[in-house]
C-alpha cells in the first residue's frame, strides 16, 4: 500500500501536486498492462482511492526489498535478466 498525505513532512503542495500525477498514471498503467490478463512478471495494482488531500494506491505486495536496493546488492542482476 502506498499511501501520499498532503501534509506529509518535506511536502509542498507543488510536490503533492506531481506525486498526484505520478499516483494516477500508476494505477492507469497497471489497470492497462493487466487487462483483460494478468501479467505474472508485474505487480497487480489492486485499487486507488483518491480522498480530498489522501492519495492511496494498493498494490501486489514484492517481497525483496526496493527496486534500487537490489540494485546495490547485486550489481548487474538487471543486464542478466535480458
């Protein structure tokens, strides 16, 4: 679940702003890439909600950590997978 809040500490409403955008392409983008058949090598994106100034997009829970710290752990994983 990835939650955004207007207020969240370090965020100014142009931030929120962007975030807003970045939120709503997610969720277009994953409805599309999974439709009418999922796709076993994407995160299911389950839902998102957009209530006044709380943006909440839930997803396929990827065990392993970030995309950038398995980047860090194992360098050049992601030329292999090619």
């Amino acid at each position: 679940m990835k939650i955004l809040r207007w207020d969240m500490p370090g965020l100014g409403s142009t931030d929120f702003s962007k975030y807003k955008d970045r939120f709503q392409f997610k969720a277009q983008l994953g409805a599309r890439l999974n439709s009418p058949v999922a796709n076993p090598q994407l995160l299911q994106v389950h839902s998102y909600e957009e209530n006044d100034d709380l943006l909440l997009l839930e997803m396929e829970y990827a065990p392993g950590g970030s995309l950038a710290e398995q980047r860090t752990l194992h360098p050049g994983w992601l030329a292999r997978m090619g």
